[in-house]
C-alpha cells in the first residue's frame, strides 16, 4: 500500500524552545520517515528569541515563502500537519495556512505548544467567532489532559502526546562538582521565574550553614540581558556563590545536568504548556521545585516526584530547597522516582509512536 503524503509545517530551531525543540524531533525522526511521504516545511519567523515581538522586514519574506511553499505542496498531500502559535498576531498568521488546507478539503492536525486560547476566546467577540471557524473540523493534539480546558468551543475530542526526549548515558559523564548546586536551566523571562531563583537563593544562603552554590543557565530574553541579571545578582550580593553562564545545548547541557542536585523552575510564563527542561531533569533524576503552570501538575506531583509551590512565592521555593539541601535520603528518593517516571513515558520512542498513532487515526 502506498504510503500517505504528510506535509509538516512547523518553526525548526534556533531558537531553542519547547516547540521547535519537538518538532526538531518529528523532523529528524526515522520511524515517521519509513512510516509515511512527508514533506517539511521550516516556517520559523526568527533566529533568536531577541526577535520575538519585532518587526523584521525578514519576517515577511520567510512567511511568503513558506506560503509559496504551502501552496506548491498542498495539492498532493493527504493530511497537513502543523504547530501553531495559541493566540494573537501569531495566531491569525499561522491560522491561513489552516483555512486554506480547509478549501483544499485536507484533512488538518493541529499541534498545540502553547496555551492562552480559552483567556483570549472569553475576551472579545472577534476571537470567540474565529477560533470555532479556525479551529473546529480539524483534529488538535494537545501535550497534556490539563491543556484539554484551553478550548471550551472545540467540538472534538482532543488527542494529547506529551512531549519526549532522547535519552542519555549518564554513566559517560561524569560528576565533577563536589559542592552542592542548585540550577536554573530557561531563557532568562522574568516570567520563568529567574530572578525569583535569585531571590531564593540569597534567602536560602541567610537561612543555613551548608555551604551550596546556584547555576543559571540559559540566553537573554526581550526582558533580561546578562548584564542585568548580572547586575541584579551583584546588587543581591549573591555574586560569590550565584554563576550565570549563557545557553547550553547537547553534551554541555547533559554536564550542567549531571553536576547539579536540584533544579529549581518557578515558573509564571503565561504560554507555558509541557517544559521540556522539565522532562531532562526529570532524566538526569533531578528533584525538581517548580509551579502548577499549564500542564507542569501532570509532569510534577507535588511531594511524589518533586514539589509545587504557588508562583511567585520566594519563602516557599526556599523552605523547599532548604528542605532537599538537608535530606540526602528524600533526594535520593525523589530520583529514583523521576528517573522511572520518564522513562516509562517521556522518551523520544514513546513520543514519536504517539504521533504516529494519531496520523493514523486520522487518516
């Protein structure tokens, strides 16, 4: 039997985030490749997430030549696959490659990264008619039961794959940190709660004697240039025992990993959905302090395999740390836990049988 043609359309890296990370993982994938026709379609807008919010003049060309693109190919495929932005202008622009596959009568499936359409669907009489006229009639993949609720109107059951990794062999690298540490590992958002990590560990150094030191890890952001969180850390006096090193990827980000006892992301983003940086702590067997945002309660049950503390709350995030400093045992027992949790379901394997599964009940 001839297998069916499926046309991708998805931003590929740089930058480095939750979504292009995963659809990294659909384009790379053999399993999809052997499984079907496909066709990639890059219609990454930008090349670094300084750009996010801007207007280039380079956007413009990349998304006519992505819709060029689209309208060569569509013609010979059966079913057009694509990850959207959730709400606003990045909405309305991806939402043209959906409506034109509906002309075309393609059957459509919409992978969604993000969340904020329900807030953005209750807010305004334009949004509440053009999500349904968007969105219904297509199938929807979401990345965990939690983000089923970001659509009150679709009138489908969504499908829901969690986001996976590949995995690593921690047994080749090798811990060379004596000392204990803490790691922040995100782009540096106020949002995703760095300066709340900051915060937190100028609070933890008052409140014990053992000794520890904190690592951030990640790249500057529309909100926080190096030279500022370098500032706010100095101005905290936390520069002593605080690092800040830019963005890490492969084996360099695996070593960070190894090399720390407890990752800590106090997240309040408010597009966060299924953080990947989750997933590889998780592998590494972090402990991990993070908040209740999007679908972080389905990755991270609170006291089981790490622990959730409302957003902004820097007296938690340290009672928490504190408490992990000082017990060896409850580290080693959140480990092992996260450890089986991943790969009993956040693998790269599991991930790419699952889209496949849903290409197939779609077709």
């Amino acid at each position: 039997m001839a297998k069916k043609k499926i046309l991708f359309i998805f931003k590929l890296p740089p930058p480095f985030n939750g979504a292009t990370f995963a659809n990294k993982n659909i384009h790379e994938s053999n399993l999809l490749h052997d499984s079907f026709k496909v066709k990639f379609i890059n219609y990454g807008l930008t090349r670094s997430g300084e750009q996010f919010g801007k207007f280039k003049t380079n956007k413009v060309f990349f998304y006519l030549k992505a819709l060029f693109r689209f309208l060569v190919y569509i013609q010979n495929v059966h079913i057009v696959y694509i990850t959207i932005a959730p709400i606003g202008i990045g909405f309305l622009k991806d939402s043209v490659f959906i409506v034109l596959s509906k002309l075309f009568k393609k059957k459509i499936i919409i992978h969604l990264h993000g969340k904020g359409i329900k807030k953005q669907y209750i807010k305004s009489k334009f949004w509440e008619k053009y999500y349904p006229f968007v969105i219904n009639g297509c199938d929807v993949i979401c990345l965990s039961n939690l983000l089923k609720n970001d659509l009150p109107f679709f009138n489908k059951s969504p499908f829901v794959v969690p986001n996976g990794i590949k995995t690593t062999d921690y047994t080749k690298i090798f811990k060379i940190n004596e000392e204990f540490q803490f790691l922040y590992l995100s782009n540096l958002y106020k949002t995703k709660g760095v300066l709340d990590f900051i915060d937190s560990m100028i609070l933890l150094k008052d409140e014990t004697e053992l000794k520890f030191s904190a690592t951030l890890v990640g790249a500057e952001s529309p909100e926080l240039s190096y030279k500022e969180v370098k500032k706010y850390i100095t101005n905290k006096k936390g520069d002593k025992f605080i690092n800040l090193i830019g963005p890490l990827y492969g084996n360099e980000k695996k070593k960070i990993l190894k090399n720390s006892d407890v990752f800590i992301f106090p997240t309040y983003y408010a597009n966060e959905a299924f953080p990947i940086v989750i997933l590889e702590a998780m592998e590494s067997g972090l402990p991990i302090i993070t908040t209740s945002e999007g679908g972080i309660p389905d990755l991270v049950t609170d006291k089981q395999n790490g622990f959730i503390v409302k957003a902004r709350d820097i007296k938690s995030i340290t009672e928490k740390a504190k408490r992990l400093l000082e017990n060896k045992e409850l580290r080693e027992k959140i480990s092992k836990q996260n450890i089986e949790k991943f790969y009993a379901s956040y693998t790269i394997t599991h991930f790419e049988k699952n889209i496949k599964k849903v290409i197939e009940e779609v077709i």
